[in-house]
C-alpha cells in the first residue's frame, strides 16, 4: 500500500495546511503553476503564508488570486515585477506584503540543498552585488563565493502531468521548472497531475519525481473535447 | 571608407562610410561571433533578436533557464504550447535533439561553466567587465533579478548588446558603474550601435576598440570617460 494518497478533490488535498506555514509554490510564470490546488488553498483558509516561488503572480488566478484574498505575509522569489503582477504590486508598495528577491539559480539551488539535506552552500552567484550583503564569503582556489542556506517548505504545492499511485511523477516540457526541487525540500508535498495511472504504468526508467517525495495526488478533472449537443 | 588603425594586433576597424548598426545588424554582428556548435542563452528582450540570425547549420544549441536545452524559435498558431515557453514566457519551440530537465540542473549547466556564451543587455558595463543590469536603484522601483545574476557569472563568455550611450547622452561603457551591479567582471564584449569593445580582455581593465560603425574611434573617445585602446 502506497503512502501517497491519491485524493478525490482538491479541499482534500490541502486539508492541514496551517497558518504562518512556508509554502513552495511550482511554476514559472503559469507554466506548471498548481492553479487548482492553489484555489483550494484560498477555500481552505490558511494565511500569513510565506510563499516560494519564481515569480509574484500573474494575472488574478493562480498566486496572483491567494495574494489578492490576503492570505501571504512574505514572498521569497526571483522575479516579481512582470507585465501582469499587478496584485503583487499594489500590495508591496501598500507595505502589506514582504519581500526577498533571491536569484533565480540560488533559489532553485536552496531549495534543491533543503531536499538533499545540505546545511549550507558556498556559491559564486550574487559576489559583490546587493544581494550579497551582509552574508558570509570566502575565496576558494582564488574564487569568490557566498554562503547560502537552504530553504525548506513546510507544504509544496506543484504541477505535474502524470502520476501513478505510488506518487511517481512525470511532468510536461518546460512546465517541470522547480517541480522536483520542491517536491523533495518540503514536510508535505502536493501535486496536482493530468492523469493518474495505476503503479507499473510508468515505466521505471523515465520517473522524474520519485515517490518518496509525494505525499498527495490531485487528478485534475478532465477537460472534455467532445462536441456539445445543441438541440435543433 | 573604411579604415584599419594600428600595426600591433589586435587592429581597429572603422567603418565610416554607413551609418550606425541598427537592432538587427547589432543582433546579427553577435551571431557572427557565436562559434558553431556553441550552447548559447540568449537574454530576455533584445538578445533573444540573435536567434534569428544564426545559421542553422552552424549548431548552435539554445539554453532557456526555465528548463530546455534546443529550444527553437517562436510558436504559432496550433504549434502555441502552454507547457512549453521561454525565459520571457513566450511559447517556443523545441528542435531535434531537446530537451527538458528541472531548474537546479538548468542552473548546474550555467553555474558550473558549461555553457559557451550567453548574451544580455545592460544599463551600464565597466572597463573591467562588471556588469549592471537588474536594477536602476531607483528606490520606488520593485527589485526583480530572475537569472541575470546566475548568467552574468555562470558562462564561460558573457557577451553585452545595449546603447552606447543614454538618453541623456551619457557613455553606459563606463570606468565604473553607477548601478547596482550584477557582477563582477564577467562580461567579455560589448556590442553597441557605435562600436565592438573587448573589456578587460587580458584582465587589465582595459577598453580594447575592434570596430565602430558610422564614426570614428576619435570621435567615439571625446565622447566617453574610458580610455579606449
């Protein structure tokens, strides 16, 4: 019996996410950003959140919308200011949410370190720049490097495309992004997939997430091609 | 006219006889000097104009940071893919032989040295290479880094396209930046409308002039704060 639970709705999925907890959030831009689980969150309540994620929200859905309902404290991010972060704008400037701009390669790099359980990491981006302030360096071999620390969720919210019931994952082109960084670095991991298959339906050899690191699976309903039936 | 300066190596060029580059000649004259076969990331905005002028039978493989490797030009129509976009979320393309990994590895292949040139834009370059271009310090603007910082000291040449000069006239190749800067001499070459420099090409800091278009290196020189050798 597999301890990843596949769940049958997505207020089931998030059940148990607490106040003041630091969730990853997958994603770049809206490629692999879990926007139903991120719903459900706003449902279910949870709020001076601490969110990870690449950017600040795009649009009114997705991170965009659990901002807009009050819900985040602080964000950690690479790149907050888009065309279309509007929410996240108005309300960093109204000083009612904090920020941490953190580069792109370290935030995935922290989060990669709180999965594989590395206390800290020497590294040679940010040397010299504002982002560097204040933290410890030291020259190796003649090099610059900043100390990093790792970056660890209580909750991981990510979007995949396929999962079997044993929580194996795979996920669709340049939509993987964080998605098994931050499976791997956070107590409780949640994915919402396209599709769910039986244990022995992916082949072994392709898994991208294996899944000790997936704690629940949310099928997403399915988006129903056929022709719409129009009375004559 | 134009005209070759200096007997040592390397020369000068100037081509005085045309006017200065405009944003396609900039972006092919940095496609010339990809070598083939290179892994190449191409900065959001007016670097990514670059792909456009690269022969595809030179090789050249695409990195995009969100997670590709042979990334191809832009989607269309039916081809528009919500899974599949660039660094500026622009849907791609992908070519034969792609393919996909997560952002640590992306990151791993830029950070440790595996990728041969990636090119940005910049406010401003100094003489030894330092680069500034994700913040103007401005203090009502919203800090936002996304990849620079990991680009501009992760590949192995870091090649610059901006203006030479800004608005209000002033050289953006400068003794030292003004800027919150990116990092600390990592760029190699700067392509402007004016001019080709090598920066702290043998690490001594200084401006080396390969070509200029429209004007001279005279001319270029009475106009800027470094010194241009």
């Amino acid at each position: 019996m597999s301890r990843t639970t596949v769940c049958t709705d997505a207020a089931e999925a998030v059940v148990g996410i607490e106040d003041g907890a630091t969730v990853l959030v997958g994603g770049f831009g809206m490629a692999g950003m879990p926007t139903t689980l991120i719903d459900a969150l706003i449902t279910q309540g949870a709020s001076e959140l601490t969110i990870v994620s690449n950017n600040a929200g795009n649009g009114d859905t997705g991170l965009a919308a659990l901002l807009a309902a009050g819900r985040v404290s602080k964000v950690i991010c690479s790149f907050p200011r888009q065309a279309d972060s509007y929410v996240f704008d108005a309300l960093y400037r109204a000083g009612e949410v904090a920020l941490e701009v953190v580069p792109q390669g370290n935030l995935a790099e922290r989060i990669r370190a709180a999965g594989a359980g590395i206390g800290a990491f020497f590294c040679p981006t940010g040397v010299g720049t504002p982002l560097a302030e204040g933290k410890e360096t030291r020259t190796i071999d003649g090099r610059d490097y900043v100390l990093e620390y790792p970056i660890h969720g209580d909750v991981a919210l990510i979007g995949a495309h396929v999962a079997d019931r044993a929580g194996n994952l795979l996920y669709r082109k340049t939509a993987r992004n964080f998605g098994p960084v931050m499976a791997a670095a956070a107590a409780l991991t949640i994915a919402e997939v396209s599709c769910v298959v039986d244990a022995g339906d992916i082949d072994p050899e392709i898994v991208v997430t294996p899944g000790i690191f997936v704690d629940r699976v949310l099928e997403l309903p399915s988006i129903s091609t056929e022709p719409v039936e129009v009375a004559s | 006219m134009t005209r070759t300066l200096g007997a040592s190596t390397p020369t000068v060029v100037e081509h005085l006889d045309r006017d200065l580059l405009d944003r396609r000649e900039l972006a092919a004259m940095v496609a010339r000097d990809i070598p083939p076969g290179s892994y190449v990331n191409l900065g959001i905005g007016q670097p990514t104009m670059v792909a456009d002028y690269l022969d595809p039978a030179a090789g050249v493989v695409l990195h995009t940071e969100n997670g590709m490797l042979g990334m191809g030009g832009a989607a269309v129509g039916d081809a528009i893919d919500a899974d599949l976009t660039n660094a500026g979320k622009i849907p791609v393309t992908e070519t034969p032989g792609a393919s996909y990994f997560h952002h640590a590895d992306s990151f791993a292949m830029m950070r440790g040295g595996h990728l041969d040139v990636c090119v940005l834009g910049a406010f401003q370059v100094s003489q030894r290479g330092d680069l500034a271009n994700w913040h103007t310090g401005a203090p009502d603007a919203i800090p936002a880094v996304g990849g620079a910082m990991d680009l501009a000291i992760g590949a192995k040449r870091v090649f610059v396209m901006m203006t030479l000069f800004a608005k209000d006239g002033t050289a953006k190749l400068v003794p030292q930046c003004t800027y919150p800067l990116t990092g600390l001499r990592c760029v190699s070459r700067v392509y402007t409308e004016h001019a080709i420099f090598d920066v702290d090409g043998d690490g001594d800091g200084r401006v080396r002039v390969l070509e200029t278009f429209g004007v001279s290196v005279a001319s270029l020189a009475e106009r800027m704060d470094v010194e241009l050798h």
